[in-house]
C-alpha cells in the first residue's frame, strides 16, 4: 500500500512506513506526524485553546487511521536527529536524561547511566508526549567487560543533540 513493501511484517515495520508516508510524502512537520500517530484524547482536544483545538481536530479526521492504540514507547530516528513518544496512557516506560546538549531516550534509567553516569536531569515523559532532539548521532563505545545482559540495555539508549 502507498508503495511500500512489508518486509518484516511486524509493528514497527508499519510505524517507521506511517511516519515516512505523514512526513515525506504529505509533507507534514514531525511536530504534527507525532500528533498524528499518539494524538490526544477527544476529551482532551475539548479542553484545548480554540487555535490548537481546531489543528488537533483536524490532524485526528483526517489521519485517524494512523492512530496508535495500545502500550507503545517509540524512538524513530531520522536524517536530523531523533524522536521519543510514548503511548496516551503510558502503558510502556520511558526514560530521558540530559548531559549538557545531550538528550538519551531508554525504556530503563539504568541503560542510559550504564552510558553516561553523570547526568544533568533525568525524568520520565509524560503520557501521549514526544521529545525531539536534533544534530549528529554520537557513538557510544561498548565497554568489552559489560555482562550479555548490561550491553543489551545499553544499546537500547538513544542519544542525540537536544533542539
């Protein structure tokens, strides 16, 4: 459908397509493809400011379909940096951090201190949130004496340059 090709067939096949079909082909700013995959509940967009009430009630007829329902916590990489999002209701965790200009984005606290100890902040986003950070990637050297275990946390935390 629109052109792609499921290769995996699985969820995150079709989130990574969902998120390139509303931002690269119909040119949507992430902002509002983030919106547009975890938007607002109903009750929520009624309590919004007329301005963004109108662009929330917009996004969600006509990308409805795109919705996501259910546990998710998401970090979609792209050519400019990165972005977290997690599920309406925060089902699944999600933890970010910041050194400096440095954001990590992890399912635990423990992968992103297994990279960086030392942290400025560290918090846990709101439900139905998105954090976007910009900039090269850096890498993250695996320390060779690292349990199994602890080099597979910590190669789950995502790390960018915050916008």
């Amino acid at each position: 459908m629109f052109g792609y090709k499921l290769e995996l067939r699985t969820d995150t096949e079709v989130i990574a397509y969902l998120f390139d079909l509303l931002v690269r082909r119909h040119k949507l700013p992430m902002d509002m493809a983030v919106k547009a995959l975890a938007s607002p509940f109903w009750k929520d967009i009624d309590r919004m400011e007329p301005g963004q009430k109108n662009i929330a009630t917009a996004i969600r007829q006509v990308y409805g379909s795109t919705l996501m329902n259910g546990p998710f916590s998401i970090i979609l990489g792209h050519s400019r940096g990165m972005i977290g999002l997690n599920d309406r209701i925060k089902l699944r965790p999600m933890t970010a951090a910041r050194k400096d200009d440095v954001l990590y984005i992890a399912s635990e606290e423990s992968a992103i201190r297994e990279i960086a100890p030392d942290l400025d902040a560290v918090w846990s986003p709101k439900a139905g949130s998105a954090w976007h950070a910009t900039g090269a990637p850096r890498s993250v050297p695996r320390a060779p004496s690292l349990s199994p275990r602890i080099r597979s946390i910590t190669s789950m935390a995502i790390i960018g340059h915050l916008k």
